[in-house]
C-alpha cells in the first residue's frame, strides 16, 4: 500500500511526535480500498440498468463518477462530495512522512501515487451518486458512506492532540455527514414507496432518455448551413447520433430561433413532453421549456466543487499553521532567554501570538475575498461570451488551441494556488507585524529601530517624495496651458528638463524600491486568482494558471450555453415522446412503408407544432420594422420545410447603410481586381505603383459589371 498518515499502517508511524498525529491500523485502510474496488466493478457491470446491458453501445463500460459538461443540476451534492475528501488531500500533503526508500528525485510521484490512492477510495461515492437510480448502487453508496464516515470519526478520536485534530477536520465532518444524510434519504424512499416492475413502454421511455443524454453533445460543430434543411425527426432513426442536430443549429432559421430579442418578455415555463402539443403561447412571450428544472447555468459545478475543496483545505491548513506559529514562539522565547530580561521575552511572547493571529485572520479574509472576485468575475465573463464578446480574453491566449488540456488542469491548480498563496501571505503579514509591533511596543528594538529607519528610509523617501511633488507641481502649473500637452515658456521647460535629468537618477532609486512593494502586494492580493494574468502582454502563454482558467471557461461556454441546451433538451423531448409513440404501436403497422411514411409527416408537423407553441414569438402588431411582429419560422407546404421569416430592415439605419456599402465595394473588387491600388490604404506605396498599371484593361470588365461598378464607384 500507499498509506501514510491516515492511510498508513501502524507501525513506524504512529504516536512519535507530539504534533503527528496518531493512524488508523492498516487493515481498516485495506478493506476501504477493497471496498472501493468492488463497488466500481459493480457500477461497470449495473451500468446504467441490468436489464440494459444487451442493447447496442450501451453494455458494461467504466462507470462515470460525475458530469461536469451537462450535469448542472447536482452541483452542490458534487461539491460536497469533494469537500468530503478534503481532509485526506490534507493529509497527503502534511502529514503523510516520506519513508527512507524513496528517493528524493521521486518525491512528486510518491505524492501523486497517494493523491491517486484518494481519488480511487472516493471513487465509488460519486459512482453510487451518479447511478443512484439503480436500487443496489444507492444501498451500496449508503454503506459505503457510512464507513467512510466512521473511519473519519475514528480517526479523529485516537489523536493524541485530540482538540486541534478535531477542529480542524469539522468542514470535513460537515460534508460527510451530508453525504451520508443525501444516501439515507434515498435509502429511506426506497423502503417507503412502492416499486413495481416496469412496463414495456416506461422502459422503452427511460431507455430512449438515457441515450439521448448521453449520446448528444451540447456544442455545436462548424459546419456550412444548408438551405431548406429539416430538424431530425423520429422517422430519421437516432437523429442526435447522426450529426443532424449539430448542422440543424448551424441554419438560419436555428441561429434566429436562439437568438430572442432583448426587449421581449420572458416567461419562464416548465413544460413536460405530454402537455407539449397542448401549449400555448400568449402574444409577445413565450416559454423556454427545462430551464426552470435546470438552474445550474448559473455558476459551474466545476467551479463551486473547486472552492468547496479549497475552503477544507484552507480551514485545516489554518488551523495547521496557528500552532505552528505558536509553537515557533515559545521556541524563540527558550532561545533568548539568556540574551534579554524576563518582561522582554514576555513581551516577545505576547505579541508574537497577537501578530500570528492577526495575520492568518487577515489573509483569511484576503483568501476569501479573491474566492468570491473569482466567482463574479467567472460569472461575468460567461455572461461575455454568451453574448458573442471575447475581449477580455487576451490575443496570445484566445489564438492557442489547448483548451482542452488547459481545462482539465484549472481545479488541481486552484487549489495549489490557494494553499502556496496562504502560506506566503500569512508568513509575509506576519512578518511586517511582528516587525510594527516590535518596533513600537518592545524598548530593545524601539530604541535601535526608529533612529535607524529614520535616518536611512524615511527621511529619504520624503527627500524623495518633494521632489517628485515639486516635478509635478510645475509641470502642472507652471509650463502646462489649460491641462493640455501644450507647452508655455519654453525657455525654461529645456533647462527644467536638463537638470531634472540628473536629479530623477536618485529620485528613481527609491521609485524602484516602491514598484518593489507595490509588486509584493499586487502579488500577495491576485496570485491565488487565475482569472488575473501576472504576466506582460504578449507573454500570457508562460502563465499556465490563467490558461488554465480560459480553458475552463471556453469549455464551460461550449457545454453550458444555455440556449444550445434549451434546444438541445426540446429536441430530445420530442424524439422522446415520438419513439415511445412509436414503440407503442403495433409491429405490422410499424412495419407497414405507407404508413411509415404517413408517421413522418404527421411527427414533422407535430414537431414544427409543438416548437411554435413553446418558443415563437407573435405579435399582433402590423408594422414590418417592429421586432416581434412576425413568427422566426414557419411552413410554406404541406411537407412542412422550414424556412426563414426575413425580417425588413430599417433602409435608413446606420448598420444596413453600411452593410450595404460593405457589399458593394466587395462586390466590385472582386468584379473590378486593376481598381484595388486605388483603394486608400494602397495609395502612395511604391510597392503598389510598381506592380500595378493602373490603366483598366478594356476585357476585364463585361458589361453586366460594369453598371454595377459605376454605381458603387462612389463607395471606394
């Protein structure tokens, strides 16, 4: 085995050192992985019902511990289940010793095999979490929490040091105990109610579900748009596995139908797939179906799971450290205890601990406020993509192709961030006040420290300070007109200049000493957030952290958008509903292709039915320039072939004028090739003179061109 600390054996390391603390005997590790083992071979083999595992691409597999790309819904259980784990990470890191065979070249990896060996121990809580429908998994995860639990309480209560032990693993406890409550109450329904076997359809109804779930995916990928395209249908046979949903919503008609104007209200609607053909709609609203059932695309699963953990581990890591400050403490009290008086070292004493306090509870505090900058931030620059702006995202990054490499490293190295970023400040913050405190409180210090700063820093940093507030009071009224770049007596401005030359050579010292600072603190404040690049422009790629977060975010912009998985889920609804209708059916009339090609064209008209009543927009006013006046989609024949309602625009709006002057410059270069060193920016180079005659061949223009270009002449 792996285990140290919480999972090692008892042997070489338990109960040597008053602050290591005291493990859990080596056997009870070994049945929680054995454990663990067998729970996952069983979520490969229930995966995702027994009944199911015949069917095609459907049969045993390796079973999915969470979804971060479409799973929204689950975000908070996920992330206590994450917090769960918290105290083991912690444990890895801190307590777990290195033993004597391992090589010191192959630390990393010894650490990596152990965080591995967590990730697989709690493994099967998000497998049984996942697959909790199935009556065996749920009992499963149920027992299996509960030992994970008790282990966690033993653990705890054989400590030596039992009172900082058990402070310190409390978020932990809290996140298992709801593990454990969420498990209970699924074992307590399932006792209580009633289950009987499943019929035929609901099986068949469950079935198509899940293979719509799971086989769809929620980013749409480029592809041309083709014209008089129709939406999949059930007579298409599994049409979110043929690729025609990806093309569908690259139409036309798909990207207005997604794309509802600001000003029309909204009303939101959960509609079930039985009362869909039922629906309707009142003038100027309309309802968008599942989003109320789905409230996870607010904040991501991802991110919240991330936080969760960081706040476990921060709360033992402070725990961890305050004793140790104190620790460190007395330790500097028996060293100078020969070297200074009895009421000095009392006084060192003192305010040592003060100081240690004061510095874990302000970078407490710091932590906590860049974890919620990061969620505001992370919520508003989703809100920015979804509306088409990726200005925030810096050149360097947006142009790389590694978002899916980046994406997967952004939780662990948030989590790393926040550890390093805790342990810096805190030994930064407790340094500058001990040295305050000292210097203000301690006499021995006092009388050596002020004099000494007086002499050497401050009075040169003021000396300093004149002369860059003189610099600017002259500047500013003195040789400036009017708060402008304009320049008055300047006579006197070029021996200003001169000599300031030489006196900015000192003044730049201390100016450097100050940027200095001010890095420290800017490093201290926005190094543990990776939406904040800490690199210079053109170099953003060195900075893996904020890659790591772009990464993250342009997944989560593709999975999560949330009109894409509004269309997505009505899509499925309907090809839910159809398949059912037509499972129920009898085999001959099924079977029958003239009533095959009948149940098309009545699951078309169905479908186009159903959409318009959950998601067009009418409006009974009779103006062609106003928004809502008219439906996005419609039919023209009876085999019911979508096309696009194109809406008039304004010809004296500014964006149509220059659109259309857009066009038709377009259109005569490409017409017109000898005019284009004509074109302003070509004018005056040489390159262009050279190359080009700019005499018009007399064959290079047809006549059908030519009108066209002596009305657009003006637009060049």
């Amino acid at each position: 085995m792996f285990g140290q600390g919480e999972f090692g054996d008892s042997g070489s390391n338990s109960t040597t050192d008053s602050g290591a603390p005291d493990y859990v005997p080596a056997v009870l590790n070994d049945i929680r992985l054995i454990a663990a083992g067998v729970i996952v071979l069983l979520g490969v083999m229930l995966k995702p019902r027994t009944s199911e595992a015949h069917l095609k691409h459907m049969g045993p597999s390796v079973p999915i511990p969470m979804n971060f790309l479409e799973n929204r819904s689950e975000r908070l259980m996920t992330a206590f289940l994450f917090g769960s784990a918290g105290s083991s990470i912690f444990s890895v890191y801190f307590f777990d010793p290195l033993p004597d065979s391992v090589n010191t070249y192959y630390v990393q990896y010894y650490y990596m095999a152990l965080l591995l060996q967590v990730a697989f121990q709690f493994y099967p809580l998000f497998v049984c979490h996942t697959y909790r429908d199935h009556p065996l998994m749920l009992v499963v995860g149920w027992l299996y929490s509960m030992y994970m639990f008790a282990l966690l309480v033993y653990s705890t209560a054989i400590q030596a040091n039992f009172f900082p032990f058990a402070v310190s693993v409390i978020p932990t406890l809290i996140c298992m105990a709801i593990v454990v409550l969420h498990f209970t109450k699924g074992v307590f329904f399932l006792l209580t109610s009633k289950h009987s076997s499943s019929t035929a359809s609901d099986h068949a109804e469950t079935l198509e579900k899940y293979r719509v779930y799971v086989q769809s995916r929620l980013v749409a990928r480029a592809g041309a748009p083709r014209a008089g395209f129709a939406p999949p249908t059930s007579s298409d046979g599994p049409g979110l596995r043929s690729g025609k949903i990806d093309r569908f919503l690259h139409d036309d008609s798909m990207k207005a139908l997604l794309r509802p104007r600001g000003s029309l209200p909204v009303r939101f609607e959960s509609v079930s797939p039985a009362t869909a053909s039922t629906t309707t709609t009142s003038p100027q609203s309309f309802t968008l179906p599942f989003y109320q059932t789905v409230p996870g695309f607010l904040y991501s699963p991802r991110l919240i799971s991330t936080f969760v953990v960081t706040g476990v581990i921060l709360f033992e890591l402070f725990i961890l450290l305050l004793f140790i400050a104190l620790s460190v403490s007395d330790l500097l009290v028996e060293l100078y205890r020969n070297a200074v008086s009895q009421h000095t070292l009392d006084e060192i004493q003192v305010i040592s601990k003060v100081c240690a306090l004061v510095a874990m509870a302000l970078t407490i505090l710091l932590l906590v406020w860049c974890a919620f900058q990061t969620i505001l931030t992370y919520r508003s620059h989703i809100c920015m993509m979804r509306r088409g702006n990726y200005s925030f995202i810096r050149p360097g990054i947006l142009a790389q192709r590694r978002h899916m490499s980046d994406t997967v490293r952004y939780s662990g190295y948030q989590i790393a961030y926040m550890m390093l970023s805790f342990a810096f400040t805190s030994i930064v913050l407790l340094l500058v006040c001990s040295l305050i405190a000292m210097s203000l409180f301690v006499d021995a210090i006092r009388e050596v420290f002020w004099p000494w700063a007086l002499n050497y820093f401050f009075f040169p940093l003021l000396v300093s300070f004149g002369f860059m507030f003189f610099q600017y009071v002259l500047a500013r009224f003195v040789f400036s007109v009017d708060m402008s770049m304009s320049i008055d007596n300047r006579r006197l401005w070029h021996n200003f200049d001169y000599f300031y030359i030489f006196v900015n050579i000192v003044v730049g010292l201390f100016s450097y000493l100050a940027r200095v600072l001010k890095a420290l603190l800017f490093i201290a404040l926005f190094f543990s957030r990776l939406d904040k690049c800490v690199t210079l422009n053109d170099y953003e790629g060195w900075d893996q952290g904020y890659r790591a977060y772009i990464g993250f975010l342009m997944l989560d912009h593709y999975y999560g958008n949330p009109y894409l998985v509004l269309a997505v889920a009505n899509f499925a609804s309907h090809q839910s509903v159809d398949s059912h209708q037509a499972l129920m059916q009898p085999a001959s009339t099924r079977n029958s292709s003239g009533n095959g090609d009948n149940a098309a064209k009545r699951n078309r008209m169905s479908l186009h039915q159903k959409m318009s009543n959950r998601v067009l927009a009418t409006s009974t006013s009779n103006d062609p320039y106003e928004p809502r006046s008219r439906p996005l989609l419609a039919h023209s024949d009876e085999e019911n072939s979508y096309h696009t309602i194109a809406r008039p625009r304004d010809p004296d709006s500014a964006g149509y004028t220059k659109a259309r002057l857009r066009w038709q410059v377009a259109y005569t270069l490409l017409n017109n090739p000898h005019i284009i060193p004509l074109r302003k920016h070509h004018l005056g180079t040489s390159l262009f003179s050279v190359q080009y005659q700019l005499v018009a061949p007399s064959s290079s223009v047809t006549p059908s061109t030519s009108s066209d270009a002596s009305r657009s002449s003006t637009t060049l």
